[in-house]
C-alpha cells in the first residue's frame, strides 16, 4: 500500500500539471496513467499561450526546455476563411519573457508533447509515476481515497483524489456524476498530412466555415517538417440531427472543395482520420465533491469555440494544486471546502467558454458569417482590436455585444 497527500488519475496535460505545480509547491503526490509512454492521443494539437505562460510562471527553466525540442510549430496568427470563402487574418502579438520573444501559441503532436510533460515528471523527485497502470476500482475512506488495479498489485491511499484520465473518464460519470450532454460536447476526426500546400508563411492555423458543415468547422494546423494536423468537428447533438459521417465529411471537403481540394492535390496521408469526443464546457457543471477535483477533460472544460483543451486543462491543473495545498493545510476536504475550487474555475474559465458558446451559436449561421468576415477583412481598425484580443479577454467579450461593432464601424 502506497501512502500519499495527492493521488491524480491521468498523466496528460491536466495531470501533469497538477503533480508539476503540487512539487513545486512542496507536495509529493502520485500519479498514475493506464498509457505506456510515449503513446498518440488524439486531438487538434494546438498548444495555446495558457500553457506556455504558467509553465513559465511556474519555472522558467521548463519552457526553456521546451524550446529546445524540435517538436513544435511557432504559431503566430489565426485565419478564419467565411462560408463565402472571403478571408479573414488576425496576427497575434509575441509573447515577452525575461529572455527573449515566444509565439502565442503553437502546435505540436500530442505523442511529443505529452512526452515532454512525463520527461519533466520524472525531473521532480517527489512525484512518482506509473504508467502502464490502470485504475479500475475508487473507494471512499474515512479519511479520503483508496484505489487500486485490476489485480490489487498496486494499492494507493490518498487523503485528496484529483481525477484527470480525460474525456472518456469512469469516475467522472459514475461518481461524479457528469453525464454526456449531446448539446454541449462535440464529435471530431483528425488526420496527418504531408505536403499540404499554400500554408501562411507565419504558421497560421487555419479554420474554415463552411456552409455544408456549420456551426462546425474544418482545420488545418501546421505542423514541423511539412506536416499538418487536418480534421473536422461539430456539436454531436447536431452530427445526430444531420445524420452525419465526419470521416466521410472530411474526406468530401479534402477531394471537393473548390479551393480546398486543389491544395490537398499532391498531399500525402500519413495517419488516417481517427475519431474522438470532446466534452465542452459550455455548461455548468460540479466539477468537486469529498476529497476529489477533476480537471481538463474529465471535467468537460473544453473551449466550445475552438474545441482547444491543453490550456484549460493545464490551467485547471494549477487551480487544483494550489486549492489541495490550502485542503492540506487546513486538514479540510469537505464537498463544502472544496467549492472553493469550482469557484475559482468559474472565475478564471467559465466566463471566456460562456463566450465561446455565444461565439459558436452565431456562428451556425452562414450569412452571418459572411457579413462579418466581408466588413472586416479590409477594416485594419477591427483587425488590430481582434489581435488584442486573442490576449486580453476583457476585449473579448465586447465581440457579442452589436453595440460594439456598430460603435467600432461607425468611426472607421
């Protein structure tokens, strides 16, 4: 029988965060995957500057490290194509830290990045780590959580359980409750191209609107060494409604599109289209209870706009390391206390995936889309407003808001 402070489930981003800012707080803990490392998990790929920006809060020296690996694409701006195929570019500013300018954001193939995460585990030596290890059984104790293996060969007590295996987690739904919600969770696929053609010169990522698929999108995300992460996602209640195949969605797009199909044309297919869902966080939900937190995907944090969740499981990682350090010191683990976390997740997150919701209803409408995309493509004005944007959340929340666009459009 292991004995620990913290016990997390799930060694992906949210989890590795967690045990990472738990050591750096001085709390060992124990962290457990079913995967053998390195192994593929699939996902968009995108990496945005939430992650970059606490990694380096928490040491500087990580991000340095995580420069220093070939696995990432710079990426410095977003372009958004219309259903009417009016392009629309958004640079994003460089990010500065003590030594030198980092991107915004970048993408990098999970099985490298969640590699880098577990390499940077196994640097702290009170956190331990198992992989190959699968958690099949959770009880309550007296004084917090036992769990163990399929076989009883590993046996862990915890006093705080912190539950991070992802979308697909057990514990989530059967003891915490958290149900599928067709209308707030979405279905994808993705797939690896090579030699995909007319990407931005600056590593844009690309999202495209278009009609046959909205409020859905199809991407494209650039890769290292002439690659790109290719897919397509949409809210399953309305895959459910359209009666719709996203591979065979996807592959229509690739071969059909009039402009997207010429740049697919000499394109090789490295990995087919793979399947997974995303539980979105467009809904409020109770995301702790007696002596447990979940976080990232297991607590359904993910951006309902872009469908990203490496960032808000990082971020919610962090909240629930520093909410188990005050737990600890106060020897308090109630449903009660541990509100405290599900408040401050509410504060930090809720309000920008509030926004993103109303950001993706809108854009279930085509011609909305449209009219946007075609007043602002050429408006510099409203071009720079939405780079300061991509940073500063309180601008953000001005883009549902028709006043500001009427007051923005009126003094162009």
């Amino acid at each position: 029988m292991i004995t620990t402070p913290v016990c997390i489930i799930g060694a992906g981003p949210g989890g590795a965060a967690t045990a990472l800012r738990l050591s750096y707080l001085g709390i060992p803990s124990v962290i457990i995957d079913k995967a053998t490392f390195p192994r593929d998990k699939v996902c968009g790929d995108a990496i945005s500057g939430k992650v970059t920006t606490l990694l380096n809060r928490l040491d500087p020296q990580i991000l340095e490290r995580f420069h220093q690996k070939a696995m990432q694409t710079d990426v410095w701006g977003v372009r958004f194509i219309a259903p009417n195929h009016r392009i629309v570019d958004i640079p994003f500013k460089p990010q500065y830290t003590r030594n030198f300018f980092q991107a915004p954001g970048y993408v990098a193939k999970r099985i490298d990045f969640d590699q880098f995460l577990i390499d940077e585990l196994r640097l702290r030596p009170n956190i331990q780590l198992y992989t190959g290890e699968e958690i099949t059984h959770f009880s309550r104790t007296s004084t917090g959580f036992e769990v163990q293996n399929e076989t009883g060969s590993l046996r862990i007590q915890a006093r705080l359980l912190i539950v991070a295996n992802g979308a697909q987690s057990a514990f989530s739904r059967q003891y915490a409750g958290l149900e599928k919600d067709s209308a707030h969770h979405a279905g994808a696929v993705r797939a690896y191209y090579q030699g995909v053609t007319d990407m931005h010169p600056d590593n844009f990522i690309e999202l495209h609107f278009i009609r046959e698929i909205t409020p859905g999108y199809f991407w494209i995300f650039p890769l290292p060494d002439g690659q790109a992460n290719v897919g397509l996602g949409m809210r399953t209640d309305i895959i459910k409604r359209k009666k719709l195949n996203l591979r065979q969605a996807m592959q229509d797009i690739i071969e059909n599109h009039p402009v997207i199909s010429q740049r697919f044309k000499n394109a090789t297919l490295i990995d087919p289209p793979v399947g997974y869902g995303l539980p979105l966080g467009s809904k409020t939900r109770t995301l702790s209870g007696d002596h447990f937190m979940l976080v990232g995907d297991a607590a359904h944090l993910v951006d309902p706009l872009t469908g990203e969740g490496i960032g808000n499981a990082v971020y919610s990682g962090f909240i629930a390391a520093e909410q188990a350090e005050q737990c600890l010191a106060s020897e308090q683990f109630s449903a009660t206390y541990l509100r405290s976390y599900d408040q401050r997740i509410a504060r930090v997150l809720g309000s920008e995936m509030k926004l993103s919701y109303q950001m993706q209803q809108a854009g279930a409408y085509p011609w909305l889309l449209n009219i946007v995309a075609n007043i602002i493509s050429n408006n510099r004005k409203v071009l720079n407003y939405l780079s300061a944007m991509y940073t500063d959340f309180s601008l953000r929340e001005q883009l549902v808001r028709p006043f500001f666009w009427i007051k923005l459009l009126w003094r162009r």
